[in-house]
C-alpha cells in the first residue's frame, strides 16, 4: 500500500519560511534532508552556508530557491572578500544572499564605506534577492533607519533583525531573537521600502504566524527533523 501523501503547510505560510541550517557540522546528508523536506512541505527557501550551495541546488525539485549568507557571522571581512564570495555563491546557483554588514562602520556612522560595500555586492548578485542582516538590540534607531535606506538604495530587498549567531559562546543573551516588537520597528524604519524578515529562535507554528502578523515577508525557521510535518498536522486541523 503506498504511503500517504505528508500534509502540506498552507502556500502563503510555507512561502514565508526560510528553512536554514548553518551549522558548521552540517553534512552532505543534511543538506539532502533538508532540500527534501522543504521540497515536500512548499517552502519558499532553504539557507545553507556557501560551500553546500552546489549541493542544495542539485538537491532540490520544484520552486524552492538556495540562500547563503554572506559574511557570516561577524560580518568583519573586506568589501572586496565579501563580493568575492557573492559572486562563487551566485555563480555555484544561490538564488538569495543573506549579507552581514562591517558593523564597525555602521556605529561609527561611516555611510560611504558602509553603502560602498553593499553596492560592490550587488554589482555581482545578478539578480539574487538581496537581504540585510543587521542587530536591531545593538543597532541605534538613526543607524537603523539609515542602513535601511542605504540597503533599498543598493538594491536590496530585505533586511533582517539579527544573525541569530550566539556572539559570546558562553552567554546566550548575545544570541539574537525575532520577536514581534523587533520586526514592527524595523517596518516601522523600513517605511514600506523594504521587506523585513525575521530570524532566530523560532520553534513554533505560532511564531511564524506572529511575526507574519507583526508585518514579516520572511522567517528564518531552524531546520529539524519532523518539526515541519508537526506543523503541517497541526495546520490541517
């Protein structure tokens, strides 16, 4: 008797869902897992680090799209490193890039520099979505709403409150978290320009159905074994 058929989560939220592992464990297998389950549930993305991108494309069927982050997690390399690496993700088939900024200059408020990265990542994404990751809890209100529009300006489409990178090994509030309150300011700062999505610690159907609420286009979601099909069964009830 054939199997029956998982269930599915319903479009418009597994279009919302960034399905991510960027272990640094992760294998081969894992990244075949991974693609699988968000072939089979619909989901709009997986995000795996840069050296696997070759592997996540050949793995996936249908609609679902690569990310990679770029830069991560500290985000401290050289522009020129940064585009460099944009370019072997794009060229390797990653249809998104997740770009983790030079802090430094964002908090010094140097604008030149900062837009002159991301203008020399853009000139080589060829089309890739473009998204923004930035830390709302460290970040002032003036340099948010800045880099927002220096990112808009450059091209890209969303920027995103945290890494989701435990920064301090030993101290887990480094950790960023979405939550809705950070997802409304961003929009907030965003004024409509620019999607937002939201990254780190979501566990729960219910968090991804928030933070959509709370004006998400996007959710990072952590990739586990059998959370997607808890969520698809609890979905169909």
């Amino acid at each position: 008797m054939r199997a029956p058929h998982p269930k599915r989560l319903p479009d418009a939220l597994a279009q919302t869902i960034d399905y991510t592992d960027l272990r640094k464990e992760i294998t081969y297998a894992d990244v075949e897992a991974l693609c699988l389950e968000a072939t089979v549930y619909g989901l709009h993305t997986v995000v795996v680090p840069s050296a696997l991108v070759p592997r996540a494309v050949r793995s996936l069927t249908g609609a679902c799209r690569v990310s990679c982050p770029i830069a991560y997690p500290f985000g401290t390399q050289a522009a020129a490193v940064k585009a460099h690496e944009a370019e072997v993700a794009v060229a390797a088939g990653a249809a998104e890039l997740e770009v983790v900024p030079h802090f430094g200059a964002l908090r010094a408020r140097h604008w030149q520099d900062a837009a002159a990265e991301l203008q020399a990542i853009a000139q080589v994404a060829r089309g890739a979505t473009l998204k923004l990751v930035l830390e709302t809890a460290s970040l002032e209100p003036d340099i948010l709403e800045r880099v927002c529009k220096l990112a808009r300006d450059a091209g890209f489409a969303f920027v995103c409150n945290t890494i989701g990178f435990r920064l301090v090994s030993t101290q887990p509030s480094t950790e960023g978290s979405a939550s809705e309150e950070a997802v409304r300011h961003l929009c907030q700062l965003a004024k409509g320009t620019i999607g937002v999505k939201a990254i780190g610690g979501v566990t729960a159907l219910a968090d991804v159905e928030r933070l959509r609420a709370a004006g998400a286009k996007r959710v990072a979601v952590s990739a586990q074994r059998g959370l997607l099909a808890a969520w698809a069964e609890g979905a169909s009830r």
